[in-house]
C-alpha cells in the first residue's frame, strides 16, 4: 500500500496544499498555504496533517510510519527556501511548532517557538546576529515553553496550584527583574539572560526530572509530540465540547522557519483584525509589540501599542502606532489588508512580524466577532459589493443574533452610577454578578444558576469552563486580541480585559479598586461594551430597534421557505412575537390562563371543575369559566390582526390545579356545597402515579366532552367577533377515532353558534399535535381527520426517549460526557431517532392529504440546528417563544440558502 501524504510544503518555490483544504491542513496550514499562493510574505514551512494527529492516536500515540521520511524532506524544503540549516552550528536555522485544528480553537492547543537552539547552534547563531542578547532572548523563551509544553502538559503531568513549571520559571524571572529594578523583559541584560537560562534548566531538572533536551532535532520531535498530544489537553477537550466540535478532526502541526519580532527595535510583532471585531467599523484594527515574540501579545503580558491612531484607545493611546513610528510598513501591511479581504471576501484575523523592517505573515484567518460586528459587517460588505445578499444572510449567526437581542446596562441607570475602574472593552453587553475568583466557582454558581462575575488576574485558557459559565469576566491584564478577549467575543459574552488598576488576590477572593475590597459577597455590573466597571447590582435592558438589523432582518425573510409563528397565550406576548415578525400564532396554551397574574378568578372555576362529582357540578363550573375563556382568546386573536392562531384544547396536568391550602380548599368546598374532608376525598382521587401519561390532553375531552364543548364554544364565539378563522388542536392524541370524537362535538357546537349568531356556516380547521410515537406512526389515518399536524416535540421526545421532560437533569451531563447523545434532545431535536418519527408523519400525512399543514410547536422550534431540519422535512412553519423569533427566521434563511448551494 502507497504510504499516506502526511506533510504538505509552503513557501519558498513549493506550496502543496491550498486554502480549501482546511479538513486535512488545519485552518491555519490551509490559510499559510493560502498566503504563499497569493505572493504575500509567508516564511517557508510545512504542515503534519490532521490525518497525522487522528492515526497517531490510533497508533497508540505513535507516529504513523511514513511522517519521518517526510518531515525530513519537508525540513530540507525549508532549508533550501531560507539557505540555512537546522541544527548547524554555523548558519543554524530555527523553527516554530504550532497547532491548528480545522476549526479555530484560540489559545487551546500548544505551541514552541524558538526550536532548535542548543549549545551547538547558539554560538552560530550570535556570530551571526552579532546579537547575544537576542540569542540568549530567544533561548530562554524556547525553554520556558518547551518544559511547559512538551515536558510537563504533553507528559500529562498535573502539577499543584501555583507549582507548574511555567508558573516557577516565570516567578524566577520576575523576580529577578524585581531584584534589579526592571521594569520589563527588554530591560534584561545578556547577563542576566544567561545565568536565568542555566537556572531554568536546573529547576526543569528538579521539578521534572529529566534534563532540558540540547538536541535541535529531539526538540524538533519533542515539539511536534506535543502539539499533537495537546489535541486532547484538558482545555482543548473542554472547549471542544462547549463549541460541539467532534473529538476525531485531530489538529494539523505546522512546523515553519522563524522570523523574529525581537531582534532590536526595528523588529516587531502583532495582531491584527482588518476591520473593528468588536464594532465591526471599518477601520485596520491591531496591536503590535516593538522587540517581541508573538507570545508576548496574546498573553497580555505587557501593554501593546495601537497599529494606528484612529483605533487608539484609553489603554495604548500614550503608546506610538506603527502609523506614526513605521509608516512604510505600515503602508505594506495595508496592502496586505486589501488583498486578504478582497481574496477571502470577509474579515481576517491576522498575525504579523516584522523582523528588521521586514514584514511576515505568519497567520491569518477568519475573523471572530461580536453579535454586533457580524451585523454590521455584514451590511457594509455588501454595500461594498464584497458579498452577495444570501452571504449577507450566512455571515451573522443565530446565536450572535441572540447575543444582538440580549441585554445590556441600563443607560440611564449606568449614569446615575460611578465607573470604579475602566478596562478594554473585549465582549459586549452588559452583565450583573456576584464576584468568583476562579473556574471552580463560576461553573457551581452556573449549575444552581447563579450569575457571577469571574474576576481574574488573566484569564488563561485553562479557565474556560468557568469564563463560559460566567455571565461577565474581568482581568487585569490582557489586550484585545489576548486569547480571553477572542474567546469571549466569540460566545458574545460580556468581558473586560486590561483593567490594569485591579489588583486581584485570587487564592485569598480579594479584589481591590481604588483603596476598596470586594469579596466573594460583593456584586460588580460590567459595561463590556466600553469596558467600565461598576460597584453593585446596575439594572439592565433589552439592547434591539437597531435599523441594521431591521435591514438585515428584511433581508433574511427574503430568502426562507418556512413560516415563522410564535408560542403566545396572552395578547402581550403576542403583541411582543408580532413585533419579531411572528406570522401567526403556533401555540396558544389554553390552561396558561390559570397561572400568574389575573389568574384567580378564571383558576377557582377550573377548580370546581375539576373536582366536581357529577356532570350537572361540572356544567356549572363549565359555564362560569366560559366567560374567561372566551375574552382571553379574544384579546389575543385582536392583537395578531388577523393572523392565523391555532389554539388548542386545554391540556392540564388535573392534579397541580388542586389547591393544597387549607383556607383555598375551605371557599372551594363552601363553592361546591360539600365538606372540606369531601374535597381531600376528590383530590386523592385525581391522583395519578404517571400525570405526564395520565388524564390529560384529549382524553380529558373524552371523558368530559362538556369540557371539550365549553372550549369550542369560547373559540368559536371569540374568533367570529374578531373576523378570524380559528384552528384548533387536539393534544395528546394517539388514535384517529380521539380525534373523530371532538370533531364530532365540533361540528354540534358549531352548528348551535352560528343559529345563535344567526350566520350560515362558522369557519374554522381541525388538526391535532403529534406528541406520541403512535400518532406519528399512524399519521396516514390521523391526517384523514386532521387538516394540520402540529409537532409538540417537547412530548415527543419524552415519550420516543421515554425521557422524563422534568428529570433528565439528573442524568444528561452524563450521558453527554459519556457521548452516549450528542445534545440534550429537548433543546435540539434529535434527527435520528424523533426526527425519524417526524419523516415518518410528514410522509404519511400529506399521502392522504396533500396539502396538510405541518409545524411544530415544541421548545426545539426555536432552536438553530432544528429549524434547519424543520426546513429539509419540508414543514410548513415553526413555533417558539416570541425572543426567538428572530433566531428562528435567520436560521430557516440559512437553512434555504445552504440547501440552494448544495
Ligand atoms: C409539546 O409537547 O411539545 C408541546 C408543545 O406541548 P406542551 O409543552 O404544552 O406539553
Ligand atoms: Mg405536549
């Protein structure tokens, strides 16, 4: 058998591989390939497949056969393009190992810098630098990631809180730089460079046991090891879950020549997105560090200078831009800029250095942004005629477009207050939390859903569970483009970075701002929008009625086959889901009268109903409720203007209607005329050891059709004042005849409304919820009784499952940790199991009746992933809570215009 192609080649007079092939290469080797191919600035390198990662794995974690006779080829490739060589004492070339998963995951894998230096190369590489102190620079950088990287995390070594070897080394050199007076790296001599060095390596030797490797081309592989191992670190795990990418892509190794950013002040480094990722201005937005390494900008260790003066900042603003300082580079880099967004047609996240005035790429790819941003973005590309309208559509996705809905600081409120500290604002919105100190807490508090603010020195990305389970973070140090900034602008979750007047203890839970000390017990509220932060609880608000979106909006119905309803029982939150662009109602809970505010009434009549004796106790109560029923259907019919509302038949769980008080259950029996012990009597008959299979839905309406009547009655009335037509649904049907029943008091009640009403004929649609397996396995008879189908997928799932919809708390993180299912199914419908059923249904029911309408009202209707399987099923609309309007609309565009493209 051919041996696999393991490693592609980039740069110098070889590029194998291509921006498309991001599956095999990574998203950053595809995008490296991509650069080379275009003529921008790329130092040569090659890639280790993702195929690499994923058979080294399955090798046991062995390297496949055939990746050493390649990476050695592809190593003389690199040799060729830079006329240097790896591990040669006179001209020695050194290299970088760094991750790249197919889809970006910043900050979550590994990467040496740096590899190759030893004592043998070190000599060759000062002769030729004429440059010890950058030498001795870049040596101790290499050690310092290397026994973090490779020799503790790749050995699966979990050292104590405080005792890993990167925490030592860096405690040595702070202190150290605190012994001489120094206030940052570039203040250390060559001196001290040397002796630091010769002091890591015999502490990596004490805490790790084994010698720091003096071999170019054991670090070679030592590096290569890791970044592979690193696929499956603890952070890298956990982020993939949170971000649902599957655990078998593996990440790709790029292995690339150095270009260093820290070879005196004319050397640089930096990060740049090419417009505003927070704001989504168009203006070059970027940081950069003068004598760095890349590291040294992403992990916010010291303060980086703006790229240019438009896009200053509080923080940086004292800081030169390379506008200012090098305006020919910079003028380059703006090339570079205009190039990459009218090649990718998006906006790129870049990364750059600059060694002796000479401009390398090193990185680019698409851009992470904020809710806003993708909005806005979206809108000016296609002005600018970069994208088409359906791209418009794609770029902004519905969870940015939830972030866009979700609140913020309540600006008169915020004013009324006093900003304690100001950081860079790195997420948006607003958020309110008690203060935690690290991930441990922030995760519990989530879990008993708390909203917390996790305040940290630098977020790191071992903290991910916690920054995900946050409502707000804030740090003391970090830049916009630290891996915390990019993280969080991901999620759309508010976060402020860079709040240097912070000082946070976070083994003792001390905060202090400006002479002040807040604990664990102490609320904060964050403006991560302008980064400010502020003492206490500050109210917030809904942050919509932004015209962009209004356009972009307008834009999105133009391309989606589904309907979009709304899941409404009162005419406020119809009047709310109208103004989301809700096209009818999907769900009208009838028995949601009987909760919460002017409930009271309408619930005492329910109440004798239910436990009444006989039919004459039950007429009564019936005719009392019938009134409520009737104005509340009618207030929410006006408030839809005409649009169609199915309402369906009360469904109520009889026993949770029972009133336990004593004092509530003495007016019932002096109502009903029978003693208080008479009405524990009935109560314990109403009793059921299964409610959610019990008495309820339609064989309510089965045992008492006078409840059934009293309903069609109140609808019937309701909707004829209005001016509607009326489509009503019988729940929890399992059977044809169930539904023939009700149709058959329908058509009775109908008859006697319009000889009251004096009209010839009432208009009105029958249809029935499909909840239970049975229902959608005979949907070929239920169809020839129903005229529309209506998923009620909460059930569904339940009953497919045999799930409990109110316990599967107890068991889900399990089951999603054991990756036994792949999302809890009552959040996204489950495809393979009940979406089968709903296959099943759709098929059978429009088989007897062609144009049988078909929705779905369950919680999934709202949700991204199942709208777009709503779309491919064929159904006519789905239904969700009013907030999720929007989402449902942009994701059943999406799903349409992704069907087109296929
Ligand atoms: C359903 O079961 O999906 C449904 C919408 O009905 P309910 O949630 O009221 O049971
Ligand atoms: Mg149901």
């Amino acid at each position: 058998m051919a041996e696999k192609k393991y490693v592609y080649t980039f740069g110098g007079d070889k590029t194998e591989g291509e921006g498309a092939m991001k599956n095999l290469l990574g998203g950053k080797g595809a995008n490296l390939a991509e650069m080379a191919k275009i003529g921008l600035p790329v130092p040569p390198g090659f890639t280790v497949t993702t195929e690499c990662c994923v058979d080294y794995f399955k090798n046991g974690n062995k390297l496949p056969a055939g990746v050493e006779k390649q990476v050695t080829t592809a190593l003389k490739h690199i040799e060729k393009a830079m006329g240097m060589k790896f591990g040669d004492p006179k001209n020695p070339l050194l290299v970088s190992c760094r991750s790249g998963a197919r889809s970006s995951m910043p900050g979550m894998m590994e990467t040496v810098l740096n590899v190759g230096l030893s004592s043998k190369t070190i000599p060759g590489l000062i002769a030729k630098t004429k440059n010890e102190r950058f030498v001795y620079d870049a040596y101790r950088r290499l050690i310092m990631m290397y026994s973090d990287v490779v020799m503790e995390k790749a050995e699966g070594i979990e050292p104590a809180e405080g005792k890993a070897i990167r925490r030592q080394l860096d405690a040595m050199l702070d202190e150290l730089k605190e012994k001489k007076g120094y206030k940052s790296d570039t203040d250390l001599t060559v001196a001290d460079l040397k002796s630091l060095c010769e002091k890591f390596k015999k502490q990596i030797k004490k805490t790790l046991g084994r010698e720091f490797p003096d071999d170019s081309m054991a670090q070679l592989w030592g590096g290569i090891g890791a970044v592979l191992k690193s696929w499956n670190g603890k952070k890298a795990v956990a982020y993939r879950r949170i971000e649902g990418i599957p655990d078998d892509w593996g990440t790709a190794v790029n292995v690339q020549s150095m270009v260093f950013g820290n070879m005196g002040d004319t050397s640089a480094t930096g990060v740049a997105f090419t417009r505003d990722p927070a704001t989504g201005d168009n203006k070059f937005y970027g940081e950069w560090l003068i004598n760095a390494q890349g590291e040294d900008v992403v992990a916010g260790t010291r303060t980086p200078n703006p790229l240019n003066e438009a896009t200053s900042n509080e923080q940086n603003k004292h800081l030169k831009s390379m506008e200012k300082l090098y305006p020919s580079i910079y003028k380059q880099l703006c090339g570079v800029r205009e190039t990459l967004e009218k090649h990718y047609h998006d906006m790129l996240d870049i990364e750059f250095t600059i060694q002796e005035k000479k401009l390398f790429m090193l990185q680019c790819r698409v851009g992470k942004r904020t809710g806003t941003a993708a909005l806005n973005m979206a809108m000016d590309m296609l002005k600018e005629k970069l994208i088409d309208e359906k791209e418009a559509v794609m770029r902004v996705s519905p969870t940015q477009l939830d972030e866009l809905l979700h609140p913020i600081l309540d600006p008169k409120a915020e004013k009324k207050q006093t900003v304690i500290t100001k950081g860079l604002p790195a997420g948006p919105g607003g958020a309110v939390g008690r203060i935690v100190f690290n991930s441990t807490e922030a995760v519990a508090a989530a879990k008993k859903g708390e909203a917390v603010i996790m305040v940290r020195e630098e977020t790191n990305p071992e903290d991910v569970e916690g920054m995900r389970a946050a409502t707000g973070i804030l740090t003391a140090r970090g830049g916009m483009t630290s891996h915390a900034a990019l993280v969080c602008r991901g999620w759309g979750k508010c976060c402020i970075v860079g709040a240097g007047a912070i000082a946070v203890d976070e083994v003792k839970g001390v905060l202090k701002i400006g002479g002040k000390t807040y604990t664990s017990k102490d609320y904060l509220s964050l403006n991560g929008s302008r980064g400010w932060v502020y003492a206490g609880k500050v109210a917030t608000m809904d942050s919509s009625e932004n015209p962009k979106l209004k356009n972009f909006m307008k834009l999105v119905d133009k391309f989606r086959k589904l309907q979009v309803r709304t899941n409404a029982d009162t005419a406020a939150d119809a009047e709310v889901a109208r103004k989301f662009g809700a096209e009818g109602i999907g769900l009208f809970r009838t028995e949601h009268m009987f909760y919460g505010k002017n409930s009271e009434k309408p619930l005492f009549c329910l109440r004798k109903m239910i436990l009444s004796n006989t039919k004459e106790e039950r007429v009564a109560a019936l005719k009392e409720l019938e009134k409520y029923v009737k104005s509340d259907i009618k207030a929410t019919l006006t408030a839809m203007k005409g649009l169609p509302v199915t309402i369906r038949l009360l469904d109520p769980p009889l026993h949770e209607f029972v009133p336990s008080e004593p004092a509530k259950r003495k007016e019932l029996a002096d109502a009903l005329g029978i003693k208080v012990s008479e009405i524990a009597k009935r109560a314990e008959a109403l009793h059921e050891t299964n409610p959610m299979m019990g008495h309820r839905g339609v064989r309510l309406g089965i045992t008492y059709p006078e409840v059934s009547e009293m309903q069609m009655r109140a609808i019937l009335e309701a909707a004829l004042e209005v001016g509607s037509v009326p489509e009503i649904m019988v729940p929890v049907t399992c059977d044809p005849r169930e539904i023939k029943f009700q149709k058959a008091i329908l058509e009775r009640v109908a008859a006697e409304v319009a000889k009251k009403k004096k009209v010839a004929k009432i208009e009105y649609k029958v249809g029935t919820m499909i909840e239970i397996p049975r229902a959608a396995i005979l949907a070929d008879e239920m169809a020839k009784e129903a005229e529309f189908f209506s998923f009620g997928t909460n059930d569904l799932t339940q009953m497919t499952f045999g799930f409990s919809r109110d316990d599967i708390g107890g068991f889900l993180p399990e089951y999603l940790d054991q990756k036994i299912i792949d999302a809890d199914p009552f959040q996204t419908i489950d495809t393979v199991g009940v979406g089968r059923l709903i296959e099943i249904a759709v098929k059978g029911g429009r088989s007897v009746r062609k144009n049988l309408k078909v929705g779905i009202c369950g919680e999934q209707g709202g949700e991204g992933k199942s709208v777009a399987f709503c779309h491919k099923m064929g159904l006519n609309y789905v239904s969700c809570s009013p907030f999720r309007v929007p989402i449902a609309r942009l994701a059943a565009a999406q799903a349409a215009i992704a069907e087109g493209r296929k």
